[in-house]
C-alpha cells in the first residue's frame, strides 16, 4: 500500500523558506474527520497514536522550477529550510511535495505564508487556551479527548473575537492578517483536528509548531505531557525569524506557560509587547502571579484573566486592539 505524505503548514521570511511534514505508513484513521460519537471517536483517536512512520524516505519539494530533494528522520519527519534567491509574495502560497513508491509518484500540496508588512506577531499556546481540554485533571482530559468528537469540544467564550481583533490590529486592509502561530506540546498526531477544530471557530489562519509524533499506546497516555522545553525552542525561533514584530504571547496556568513567556521576555526585552495569561482554575497562582510581576517589571504588558472579555478590554487599554 502507498505511504502517505503529510504536510504542515510552512512559513517564509524574506531569506529563508520552511515546509515540513510526516511520511506515514498506510493509516485507517489518516483520513479521519473528527465527527463520529464516542467509541468510534475513541477507537480512530488512538489509531491516530499507533500510526507508523517510514524513515529515510526520499522526499521532493517543489519549489521555483527546481526539484530539492531530502530524505525523513527517524521518526517519518522531513524539514526543508531553503534559502530565497526571488523573492515570494505576502500571504499564503501553495507548494507541492512528493515521494515515490514502486515507481508511482504520491503528491501532496500544502500552504506556507510569508506575513504582510507590518509590526506585530501573535503566538498561542492552545489547550486551555483557547480550546477546553483540562489539562490539570489529567483523566479528564482523556476522557474528553476520546469520548468528545469535534462537534462537542468547547472553546472559551469570547476568545475567537480577541483573537480575531488581534488578526486585524493595525491593518487598514483588512484582507490583511497579522503573522499567527500555535505553539503547543500537542503532538502532531493531532495537527488535522487542530486545523479542522480552529477552522469551525473562525480562529485566524496560523501556523502551527507542535510536539514530536507519537507511534505507540503508551505514547498516548502521556499525551501533551513530560517536558514543555519544545515550546520555548519553538518561540525563540519564531521570534528570531521575525525579529522586527513586536509580539504578543496567550497562554494559560494549567501548566508552564507564565514561567516560559518570562524567559522569553528576558531573552527579547525589546520583542514582546504584551503576555496574556488565562486563568484555569478556581483562582490564581501564586506562581504565576510572581511571573507575571516579573514581566512586567521589565516593561511588558501583561493580563492574567478569567474571561476572555478582560483580555479584550486590557487590549483595547494598551491600544493593542481599537
């Protein structure tokens, strides 16, 4: 049966291009979508868990009439980090991969965006975030992830209109978007229901960097769980990509998020503009709340709320939105 190619969505600066995505093998759940009640909702979100990867595979990126050919990691990953000689448009292209089995090519297209002109960047955090996932009840948490299908997970009120205020802010043009990225220590076993669960929202389109695929049972039940180190790597890149925007960061309390954006905003005192905080339980942590005096002792913005109503008015006070 043919491998199947997976691709992420990719971004762009004005040197430098990066698409990446999965070779899985043959998978029945690689077409799930993410509708079906309970045990059958159950029985496709642990097949996503089991699914095999294929290493060393010769992978092709298609790019600006030139065939750049790679080959998959270990673990069925590929990364393609190619330097621009022309220079691509603003928003969001496509670009097309490819592998060979048995002599038949298997294509696959996937989109990257290179962010209109501007000022400002958003990073997201996104379990508990925005989407309702309980991460402090670790039992919870599983029970909704496999007994919940799409139609049924909850997203916090008022936030897809926060986030779609921060999409546009600044813009005059506004089929223009601020730069967009979800950064979670979710697995890239769920980056479809991800994309598919923040499409039904209408939350902005964004680039998402996750955690490394998990193949096996046991794999998922530690799911999102074990080190965060990832998610910091993964910002400090971003904002090293993009060094000219200014940024905001959304997190939440459920687990290392304060304590992760006031080691960024050390590392880049002049890059972040504002952090904002939800608060997951009955009232706030101590810890985060020494977090948060910290960042904004060094001159950053900060709101640690309950409803995603006080973010929007503490956005609107410091001008981030209008």
């Amino acid at each position: 049966m043919k491998p199947i190619l997976k691709l992420y969505r990719g971004y762009a600066n004005e040197n430098e291009l990066i698409v990446f995505g999965h070779v899985f093998k043959p998978n029945p759940a690689s077409n799930y979508e993410f509708e079906k009640k309970r045990f059958k909702n159950a029985k496709s979100i642990i097949r996503m868990y089991r699914a095999k990867t294929i290493a060393n595979t010769d992978v092709y990126l298609d790019h600006n009439g030139k065939r750049i050919h790679t080959r998959s990691l270990d673990d069925g990953y590929f990364k393609f980090c190619i330097p621009l000689l022309e220079e691509v448009g603003h928003g969001w292209t496509d670009y097309k991969v490819s592998t060979f089995y048995e002599g038949e090519e298997i294509k696959e297209h996937g989109s990257f965006i290179r962010p209109y002109e501007g000022n400002l960047g958003f990073i997201s955090d996104i379990d508990d975030t925005f989407l309702v996932s309980h991460t402090r009840n670790f039992f919870k948490k599983l029970y909704i992830l496999l007994w919940k299908n799409i139609n049924d997970r909850r997203i916090f009120e008022d936030v897809v209109s926060h986030y779609r205020a921060l999409s546009t802010a600044g813009r005059n043009n506004k089929d223009e978007r601020n730069a967009f990225f979800y950064v979670s220590s979710s697995e890239w076993n769920l980056y479809s229901f991800i994309v598919k669960f923040t499409r039904i929202h209408e939350l902005p389109r964004g680039v998402l960097l996750l955690k490394d695929i998990k193949t096996s049972l046991l794999d998922f039940f530690v799911t999102g769980r074990g080190s965060h180190g990832h998610k910091f790597e993964k910002i400090k890149h971003i904002l090293e990509f993009y060094p000219h925007l200014q940024y905001t960061l959304l997190g939440d309390d459920s687990q290392h998020d304060p304590f992760l954006y006031l080691n960024i905003c050390k590392m880049f005192p002049l890059t972040v503009k504002a952090v904002y905080i939800r608060q997951t339980g009955s009232s706030k942590k101590s810890k985060a709340l020494a977090a948060i005096k910290n960042m904004e002792e060094i001159g950053v913005a900060t709101c640690y709320f309950k409803n995603s109503s006080e973010a929007i008015e503490h956005s609107k006070q410091i001008g981030l939105i209008s």
